[in-house]
C-alpha cells in the first residue's frame, strides 16, 4: 500500500462523505460510525508516511502524478516532503479527534460530518499537493464547509464589548469594536471569514496565474516550476508579494487577522479545532511551498516584511488575548499571536528557526486544538463561555480541569511538550537574524503564561456558581479519547523529537541552502541575513 | 446574387438533424391536434425523445466527423456547429423535464407550449451552423419568435404579459439594428458571407455596422449595456422558459459571435478585443453588484447570467482558439448548473407559489436533496472548486492571462468574491435560517431527473474535465491559426 497512502489519506475522508450520503439520517450511530471509520484509515496512513518517510533521501515521496488536462498543463500531482508530511498527519489527528468531540451533535449530524469530512480532506490535499492548480483548488475547497459550518452548527457570541462591564469601558474595548465592527452574530461571523478568505485566495491566485504566464512554462508543476521559473526582479517581488499576502490572510499576519477570532468564537468545537489546528497552518505552508520554492531570491529580498509584520501579531493577539472574557476569543487571539512566532521563524531563514516554525505549526494545532475541544465541552455543559461567570469548575469536572492545565502548559511551551522544543528552536534560530523580534518573542511567551493562567483560574478555581451545578465531566471514553490522544501526541514527540526533528531537517536544510544561496554541505548559518 | 439550388442526397445529410426535428415538430404538433387522449405528458415524453434523437445524430456526425457547408456557405456544419447544437439540444430536453410539472397549471395550450420549445430550438440549431449575416437575421429571428410568444404564456397572468411585451419591443427593436447594421457591413465590403469578408479594409460603415451587428447579439445574450430586459422578462416568464431563455438563446448567439469575430474580423482583433474587454468588464461588475440587492430568486439568476455572460466574454477578450475553447467549455458548465439551479427552483415555487428568497428559509429542513442539490449549483456558479464552474473561470482565466489582459483578469478576480457574497446569501436562507413552515416539499419525477443530470454534470466537469476540455479544443480546431499573442494588449490601460 505503500506508493498509495497518499491517495488513501486524501480520499477516506471523501468517500466517507459519499457513503454518508447514503446513509439514512435517522441512524446517528451509523452516521458518526462511518465518519470515525474513514477518519480512522486517513489517520492510520498518515501516520504511517509520517514514520516511513525516508529521511536520508528527503524531496518528495509517496509521488503519485496522473494527467488531468495536458491542454492547460495540470497534472493531479500528489508528494509529501518533511513539511507536508508531519502537517498531513496533524490534520488527521485533528479530523479524527474532532469527530468524536463532536459526538453528542445532535442537529443534522449527517450533514455536519460530510461538512467536517471535506473540510479536513480539503485540507490534508493543499498539504500534499504538488501542482499549483491542485494546491489552490483543494485551498479554496476547504474554505466554502467553513461557513456551513460555523453558519449552522455554530453558536453566537455575546460579544466582546458586551461581556465588560460599560463603566471599565476603557481603550481596549474600542479597539475591540474596531476590529469586530460591533457584531456577534454567527451568520457575521460565517460570512466575514469566507469573503476574507476568498479575497486573499482570488489575490494568491493572481500571482498563480502570473507564475503560469511569466514564467513562459505554462505549467502548474511546482517542481518544474521551482527548477526552470525565472523571473525578472520587479516582475518576482510582485509576484511574492501577491502570494505572500494572499496566503497570509489565513494565515492570519497582522491586520488581516480580523476574521480568525470571530470565526473562532462562533463556531463549534470541532471545527475550531480544524480551523486553528490546520486551517490557519495552510496560510504559512503555501508560502512556503509557493514562494520559498518557486521564488527563492524575493524570499530572500522580502521575508523581513513578515518579521515586522509578526511582532504586531505577537503583541496584540497577546495583549486581547489578556483582557478579552469569551474562552473561546482568548484561544482564538492566543492563536493569532502564536502564528506571529511561525512567520518569525520563516522569516529569519536560517535551519533552526524554519525547523522549528514547521514543527510548532505541528505543535500548535495539537496544543491549540485541546483547548477549543475543552472550551467546547465547557460551553456545552454551561451554554457559557463568559470567563467570569464561570468558576469553580474543577469540582464538577476533574478531568477537564487536569487536561485544560496540561493543554494550557503545552500552548505555553512546557519543556516535555513538542512546543517546547519548537518555540527555543524559533527563538535560537532568529536571534542572529532578528534579535528585536525575538525579545518580543520571549516576551510574547510570558504574556501567555499570564492569559493562560488568568483563564485557567477563571474557569476552573474560585467559588463555583450554583446555576452551573449541573456540568458533569467527560466520563465516557468517547468524550476522553480524542482529549487523550491529542495529549499523548504532544507528549510523546516532545519527548521523543528525533524523527520529527530530522524529517523536517531533511527538507528545510536543503531549502534554506537554496534561498540564502549557500552551497550545499556548509551546515552554519554564516550568510547576511538581514535585508 | 444568383442562387442555384443543385443540391444531393448526400449534401442534404449534413441537414439531418434539422430535417428529422423539423419533421418530428409536425408530427407533435397534429398528434396534439388529432388525438384527443393524449395527455401533455405523452406529449412531453415524445418531444423528448425527438429531441434524444436528434442528439444521437449530432453525436453520430461528431465521432464520424461529418463536415461541409451548404447553400453557397450560409450553412456550415462543423464539429463547433455540432458541439453548440448538442448544448442547445441538451438544454431544451432538461428544459422539457421540468415543465411537465410546470405546464399542469397552464389551462389552455398545453400541447403547443412544447411545439414552440421545440420550435425554437430548431431555430437556435439553425443559428449555431449560420455562417453568413442573412442567415444570422434569418435564424435568430426564427428562434427568437418562439420565446415571444414563451414568455407571455401565462396569459392570465399580469407579469408574464408585462414580460412578454418588453421583451417584444426591445426584442424587435435588436431586430432591426441588426437589419441595419447588416445593410451597412453588406454596403462595405460586398457580400454577407463571414470567410469571404477577410481582409477587407476597415471604414466607418464597417465599423458602425458591426457595432450595430454587436449590440443585437449583446442583447440576446444579455451583456451590459444590452441587458436591460433581463431581470423583468426573468421574472415574469413561465420559470422553464426562464431556464430555457439564460442558457440556449446565449450558447447559439456566440456561436455567431465567435464565427462573426475571429473569422470575418480577424485582421481588426485589436479593436474588437478593446470592445470586449470593456462589455465584460462592465457586464461581470454590474451584474454581480446588483444581484445583491435582489429580494427575487429568478432575478438574482438573471443578475448573476449577466455577470456570467461577463466571464464568457473574457475568452472573446482574448481572441484565441483557447478563448473560444474556454467559452465552449464554461458553456457546457453553465448549462449544467443553471438549468439544475431553475429546476430547483420551480420545485420550490410550485409549493411556495412564489420565487422570493425568503421562501428558501430552511430549505434544508423542508428537503435536504433539493437544499443541497441547490447549494452545489450555486457554488458552481459562483465557481467554487471542486465544481464545473470553478475550471470554467480558471479555463478563461487561462486564456486571458496568456493575451496578458491584466485589468481584465483583475477585475474579474474581485468578482468571485463580491459573487460569492449572494450565493452564500441564498445558501444561508437554505440551511441556517429556520424554516416559517417545515412541512417537507417534495420534488417530482421528471424534476428530479433535472436534478440529477445537473448534479452529474457539475461535479462530473469539475473532477474530470479533460475529455470535455479535449472535446472542446477539437471542436474548434479551425480556429488554430488565428493570432496568437499579439499587439492587442498594448491597447489596454494598465496592460
């Protein structure tokens, strides 16, 4: 099975959605059976490439290229290199722990999970698509499940501004309303993330077809493309540009983050995990598999634009992060903070720091994705996610309590937790590079700690309000499964890094080499890295 | 002008398709007549199976690769010809599908409604294989005629006349700047046959008549500033007359356009692609800007077929073979989505009585196979992968970026988005929105095949579009030498 794992992760998920098709809405067991069992298979083969990439060969593995239409050259061209892989395999854990956190869905779950199924194979297929056309289409294809998702099975939020109290209305409340324009509703929230998305996408996609055309190919093949595409110096730095702002919008880079948070808070559980967990991831892995390979040199010329641009990330999604009083608006700020430390990591070009973006985008959506799955099971138990209203929590709900504090350590960077090893890796990597940004960084981690405990003790300690007596803990090991698997996921490779760590060195030495133009075989960093 | 009419057996072969329709229009028309036991039903089945026929010997000539012209050349049989008539004999059986329902409530002239479909579908045939500007007049008003007499068919109805008379008078109206301008381009150049007008040098008559000639042509497929009758005809009309109106009527008129401009208008390219540019620049911004104000399913489609012919217009901007390989394709993904689209809604309409947006609340809960049925045509349409119509727009994009028509590309780009916003408009009514009453609406037989040939096409085209692409790059191979990348763009702003 080998050569086709690559086909297995991708179309499980979609036939799972066909076979639900056909599977009568009434048998809910059925429904959800179907959807953990494709979910399953797309899971156990990623896990598989995950282990079985070969690290000594690096590139592309697992190829498969068939012809799709010779008269617009585009090929279904699929491969995994030590980026793709470990992300492929990440939006399977994902998809499969967001099934069973959302098992107790009880509106038209058939369609939730076709929604949920397309939603994470559109995403495991930008991860390993290998033609240009294939990445865009399967990027876009993720975006459309997202507002079904959140407009449906999502939940409004009281909103930011109404959850202060208007007297202590101070300055970060107006920048609150600016940003969110005053509204809460889930259809705001649907529509504004996919018209946000769309927007950056039609702008990525400008620079795909200027790729096309300029570089005289007329060919979508990445790895033609990165070979053979020569472009003149402004045509290339428009072009970077192009991409990189289309795909870090969903990333999301400071200012066009306003969407992520939103989007977040309105929807359920299970696809804020997907949304935090990947979705966001495929904003940075485009750039890097766009602009670090097609267009090296801008890379090299350009990249400090997105270290600038990152330490906005940091500080504000740090600083609301702090004040804001919705759970799910702190994880949802916290993730647009975190995603600052991967653009720095990318920007700062060197081996380390890119390995360790790479593998904190890995981490990251382990991490992050706990807490929206706990946040989730909060709210259901409660039907709020007003911090502080809620309290006490731990009483009813001990083991919630004990994996929020360890998802809570790893989204900080808890030594023995897989972000721990990311963000020093990140931090060393660009201090000869950026030392401004990584003192930012650092401070970045502490303003977590300090958001992460405030919303620990929110929740969790503190005199337990009588009208929440009735939340009960995750007692069955469907609601305990997906909380543990993601836990022992984090653990384990926080532990273990070595096969993570030289899957991801296999591909980003050989990149990094090819961006600062070094040759091969010179393992230090020695070159100018600054603009 | 002497003509002759020597024709053979065999030169008459090429009229096959015609002749047989032609012949089968009769025998509906007297079976209606004579047998008084037959239902409109039988009637409907027996069009449609006139209409397979037909199609059979379309797809017949097409793998034998049966080709010619006759009449002196104001008829050309061509595998273009061919692949335009098939969509148009494609549309007007799915058309036919969804008017069994529609026509029980018609009280009188059930059986002529399907003679004059079918009638105007001969004409729109005629129209795909007209190869000079008499018979360009000739064949667009035969077709035409039949959607006059369509769109007032609801006699009793205020709308539907309202919609038949504009439609009429402006209808006429394209008549006659045609007539002119055919006058015009006649005086020019001195004779009406496309191939034999090469060459000619340009002068004003020339360009004046072509202008005219364009702006009757505009008018059938609905390009802005041409489109003005399209949102009340839209929405008066019998709603498979609709159906039948977005799509045949516009495949047959660019099949002219096309032949029209890049055979006789070849050596003018960078002129006419000045006028494209501009007709779809404003025809895609206008209809999708308007469409988000609409309270009326059928017209926001109307919007949204204004801003698609928009997108069409894209590939006769670039002037290419693949510009035309792009329209012929993006036809067939259009075809698909839209007649699907209408067939969900007349469905709806028949238990809601009525075509506003709001009837679509809760459409999920009320019938899940026609809310997603209708979310999948909506993204198609609004070109979402994995969809046909996603791979129509990039097809066009494809064209156009290689003529390197950045304004245009750009602005199309922001288009998708600023589309996407009503699609997703009606998408929420269906499935986020409550319904007022949940009692579940049930579509017909004959209306769920509609259905599910257009679910089969949209996701079909979308996941495997390289036969249907190769089909299309075969079918216009004459076009091959036409220019390729050529001075036109310098003519752009900005490109």
């Amino acid at each position: 099975m080998g050569e086709y794992s690559l086909l297995i992760i991708l179309f499980a998920p979609f036939l799972g959605a066909i076979a639900l098709m056909f599977v009568p809405r009434e048998e809910a067991l059925l429904v959800r059976m179907t959807a953990a069992i494709s979910a399953g298979i797309s899971l156990m083969a990623s896990f598989y490439i995950f282990l079985a990439y070969d690290t000594a060969k690096g590139g592309f593995q697992f190829v498969q290229r068939y012809a799709w239409s010779e008269e617009l050259g585009i090929a279904f061209y699929l491969g995994v290199d030590g980026i793709g892989g470990p992300l492929v395999f990440a939006s399977a854990i994902l998809l499969f722990a967001g099934i069973f956190v959302s098992w107790h869905i009880k509106d038209r779950t058939k369609e939730f999970y076709m929604f949920l199924l397309i939603l994470a194979a559109a995403t495991i297929g930008v991860f390993m698509s290998l033609d240009l056309f294939f990445l865009y289409f399967f990027y876009e294809m993720s975006v459309l499940p997202m507002y079904l998702l959140l407009g449906v099975w999502g939940s409004h939020t009281k909103g930011y501004l109404s959850m202060t109290n208007p007297e202590e209305r101070k300055l970060r409340d107006s920048i609150g309303f600016i940003f969110n324009f005053g509204s809460n509703s889930k259809e705001y929230a649907a529509m504004k993330l996919t018209l946000f998305l769309s927007a950056g996408a039609v702008v990525a996609l400008m620079g795909i077809l200027l790729i096309y055309h300029l570089s005289g190919l007329h060919t979508f093949d990445i790895v033609v493309l990165r070979e053979q595409a020569h472009f003149s110096d402004n045509v290339a730095t428009l072009i970077w540009f192009l991409i990189f702002f289309g795909f870090a919008s969903i990333a999301p880079i400071w200012p066009l983050h306003s969407w992520s948070p939103v989007g977040h808070a309105a929807a359920p559980a299970a696809t804020s995990m997907l949304h935090a967990g990947v979705l966001m991831k495929l904003g940075h892995f485009s750039i890097i598999r766009v602009a670090f390979e097609i267009l090296p040199d801008s890379t090299r010329e350009w990249m400090w634009v997105a270290a600038v641009l990152c330490v906005f990330s940091i500080i504000y999604g740090g600083l609301v992060s702090y004040f804001a009083k919705d759970t799910k608006y702190v994880i949802g700020y916290s993730s647009s903070s975190h995603m600052g430390y991967i653009f720095l990591g990318m920007a700062a070009l060197s081996y380390i720091s890119l390995s360790g973006a790479v593998i904190y985008m890995f981490a990251h959506a382990l991490a992050t994705s706990m807490l929206f799955a706990m946040a989730g099971w909060v709210y259901d138990q409660t039907h709020s996610r007003d911090i502080p209203s809620l309290g006490g929590l731990v009483e009813k709900m001990p083991f919630i309590a004990g994996a929020f504090i360890v998802a809570c350590m790893a989204s900080i960077g808890m030594p023995g937790t897989i972000n721990f090893i990311a963000e020093v890796m990140i931090i060393v990597g660009s201090w000869d590079a950026y030392p401004f940004q990584v003192v930012v960084a650092v401070l970045g981690i502490v303003l977590t700690l300090a958001y992460m405990f405030k919303m620990m003790r929110g929740l969790f300690y503190g005199r337990l309000d009588p009208e929440y007596a009735h939340a009960t803990d995750a007692r069955h090991w469907v609601d305990r499964m997906p909380l543990l698997l993601l836990i022992v996921c984090s653990i384990t490779l926080g532990i273990f890094p070595g096969h993570f760590y030289e899957v991801v060195r296999s591909t980003v030495e050989p990149m990094v080499d090819r961006i600062n133009q070094v040759a091969p075989l010179i393992t230090q960093n020695t070159q100018g890295l600054l603009p | 002008m002497i003509f002759q009419l020597d024709l053979s057996v065999a030169d008459l072969l090429l009229l096959l398709p015609e002749i047989f329709l032609t012949l089968w229009l009769c025998l509906l028309l007297s079976l209606d007549f004579s047998l008084k036991r037959m239902t409109h039903q039988q009637l409907a089945y027996l069009s449609i199976a006139g209409l397979a026929v037909t199609g059979l010997i379309l797809l017949g000539f097409d793998q034998a690769g049966t080709t010619g012209a006759l009449f002196k050349n104001m008829f050309v049989l061509d595998r273009m010809g061919i692949f335009f008539k098939l969509i148009i004999v494609g549309a007007t059986a799915l058309v036919l599908f969804m008017s069994i329902d529609y026509v029980k409530d018609f009280r009188f002239f059930r059986g002529e409604y399907y003679v004059m479909v079918v009638m105007s579908a001969l004409g729109m045939m005629f129209m795909a294989s007209s190869n000079d500007l008499l018979s360009v007049f000739v064949t667009l008003e035969f077709s035409t005629f039949g959607f006059y007499v369509l769109v007032a068919y609801l006699r009793d109805d205020q709308r539907s006349s309202e919609a038949g008379l504009k439609f009429f008078i402006l209808g006429v109206f394209a008549a006659g700047l045609l007539a002119y301008g055919i006058s015009l381009v006649y005086g020019e150049t001195g004779t009406l046959i496309f191939s034999e007008m090469t060459g000619t040098p340009g002068s004003y008559g020339l360009a004046i008549g072509y202008i005219l000639i364009f702006a009757a042509l505009g008018f059938k497929i609905g390009a802005v500033p041409f489109h003005a009758w399209i949102p009340d005809t839209y929405q008066g009309a019998p709603t498979p007359v609709t159906a039948f109106l977005s799509i045949a009527p516009k495949a047959a008129a660019l099949a002219i356009l096309i032949r029209m401009f890049y055979v006789s208008l070849a050596s003018f390219k960078p002129m006419w692609v000045l006028l494209f540019v501009v007709a779809s620049i404003f025809s895609m911004t206008y209809g999708n800007i308007v469409a988000i104000a609409q309270k009326n399913i059928k017209r926001l489609l109307a919007y949204s077929g204004i801003a698609q012919i928009g997108n069409i217009m894209i590939g006769l901007a670039a002037g290419t073979k693949q510009g035309s390989d792009a329209i012929m394709f993006f036809l067939l993904t259009y075809l698909f989505a839209n007649l699907g689209a209408f067939a969900v809604i007349i469905a709806v309409s028949r238990v809601m009585k009525s075509d506003e947006i709001e009837d679509y609340n809760g459409l999920n809960r009320r019938s899940p196979f026609l809310a997603a049925s209708m979310l999948l045509f909506l993204l198609s349409l609004a070109g979402v992968p994995p969809l046909a119509g996603f791979i129509g727009k990039i097809y066009l994009f494809i064209a156009a970026i290689k003529e390197e028509l950045y304004t245009l590309l750009i602005v199309g780009l922001i288009n998708i988005v600023i589309s996407m916003y009503y699609y997703l408009i009606v998408v929420k009514k269906m499935y986020i929105n409550e319904p007022t009453d949940s009692s579940p609406i049930l579509a017909s037989m004959p209306i769920k095949v509609a259905v599910y040939v257009g679910i089969a096409g949209t996701v079909l085209l979308g996941v495997y579009p390289g036969p249907f692409i190769d089909w299309a790059v075969s079918a216009s191979l004459m076009f091959s030498n036409i220019a390729g990348p050529t001075a036109a763009a310098s003519l752009l702003p900005g490109g």
